[in-house]
C-alpha cells in the first residue's frame, strides 16, 4: 500500500568524531542547512519536492503542517506552496513545466515562432 513516507529520503550529518560547522558558518553561507555542532549527528528524512525538485529536510520539530498538493500526490515546498495557493490549487509539477519547455523549443525549431 503506499503511503506519503515511501516517497522519502534519508540524511545522515554525523559530526560525533569531528569538530562540526557552526550557526555563523552556516549563516555566513547563506544556506538553509541543519547546525549540526561537534559531537552531534542528525538524522532526517528528505523529501524532494515535485513541483521544484528543492530538497527539504523533514523537521521534526515543524508545528506547522507540511504543504502537500492532492493533484500530484507529494509534499511540495513552502514556496510552490504558496505559488500553488495563489493559483486557486493548480498543480504544476516539474516534469510538467520540462515538457512545456521542450514543446516551445521544437515549435521555434520548427516554425520559427515562439508561442509561449
């Protein structure tokens, strides 16, 4: 049977033996990624969002729920989420918008126009 977790991935950061990366590194980076110090590991689930393909990092501790689109059946980002809501719901997968994109490439290749 599936289910919403058969779709994820897994994240092991294992600092446990080496000196970590701290909060101003991670900060200066301009990355959202996990602090994970000296002496500490994370484990996580990651999942891929389909509307994007930007990997998130399931946070165990969210209070908030994670945005997840019925049309495509997957977790999608904040972002896309947001995109989604103000489309009235619309579900636009990645794979969607690649084959938009290949469609208009062989309609200029072939006719010269472009139909946007």
């Amino acid at each position: 049977m599936p289910s919403k977790t058969n779709k994820e991935g897994y994240l092991l950061i294992d600092h446990r033996n080496s000196p970590g990366v701290s909060a101003d590194v991670i900060r200066t980076s301009g990355k959202d990624a996990p602090v994970v110090g000296e002496g500490q590991m994370l484990e996580a689930a990651v999942l891929t969002c389909s509307h994007c393909t930007a990997q998130i990092i399931r946070n165990p501790a969210r209070t908030r729920e994670r945005a997840y689109c019925r049309g495509c059946d997957h977790y999608i980002c904040d972002g896309c989420e947001a995109k989604r809501v103000a489309s009235g719901g619309q579900c636009d997968v990645f794979t969607r918008k690649l084959d938009r994109t290949v469609e208009i490439q062989h309609n200029w290749l072939l006719t010269g126009e472009h139909n946007g």
